[in-house]
C-alpha cells in the first residue's frame, strides 16, 4: 500500500510539472512526449459548409475556451467526396483572445473536385458524399 501512494505521488508531481511547460515547448523525454499528446485543447470549433458544387467553401467557427490569448492560429481543412480526397486548403486566423470566437473559411477549386460534381451531374455516380477533416494550430505563451 505505501509503495503504490510513493509512486502515485510521483506521477502526480511529474504530471503537475508537465502540465506548467507552455504548450509550444519542445519535449525531450519520453514521458513527457507522452504527456503532452494527453493536454486538453484550448479550443472548440464547429465546421459548416458554403456552396460545395465545383468549389467548395469549409466554414470553421473556432472559439478560445481558454483564459489564454492564442497566437499564430491556422486552419488546415481537407476535403473528401465518397471517401476520396479531392483537395486541400489552409487559413491564417490570427489571435484570438481568451473566450472569444473567430470565423475562419478556406475554399476548395481543384479539377478532381470539379471532375467529380460533373460525373454526379451526368448520374455516373450515385452519392456526392462530402466530408471535411480540419486541423487548428495554435501558440501560446504562459
């Protein structure tokens, strides 16, 4: 019983002292590596779309959920049509503040996207499946 309260005490102060390092500290051990990968995000976003015929808009509504301010943020968004990537585009938000809301939108014109809404427009195929992963990044300083 001591043995396990010694060694949760130990990960319990390791822990603390991860969780005090900025978020854009590089990490060196493999602890930390680890531990950094398990930090709650600072943000919450919700993905929209606009007009997705030849081109398509990704509307992303990112909100700071943080008491922090967020510097350097970017939007990275790819789009797929029936599992099949037809492109990719980026976004440079800016700052958001801490608690506050940014509208950040890419558009998508690539010929794979366009050769795709001309096949469902010809009845070749028989869904036109849209869907968007995107990826924010974002600084900080404490």
């Amino acid at each position: 019983m001591l043995r396990s309260l010694a060694g949760m005490a130990l990960v319990a102060a390791a822990a603390t002292t991860l969780l005090a390092a900025p978020a854009n500290a590089s990490a060196t051990s493999t602890a930390t590596v680890e531990s950094t990968a398990a930090r709650p995000q600072l943000i919450r976003t919700k993905l929209s779309f606009g007009r997705c015929k030849d081109t398509c808009q990704i509307k992303v509504r990112i909100t700071n959920i943080s008491r922090k301010t967020l510097f350097s943020v970017k939007l990275n968004a790819r789009l797929t049509i029936n599992g099949r990537n037809v492109g990719t585009c980026y976004d440079s938000v800016g700052t958001i503040r801490a608690r506050k809301v940014r509208n950040a939108s890419c558009t998508i014109r690539t010929a794979t996207l366009d050769r795709y809404w001309n096949t469902w427009l010809d009845g070749d195929l028989r869904s036109f499946n849209k869907y968007a992963r995107t990826s924010v990044s974002y600084r900080y300083y404490r």
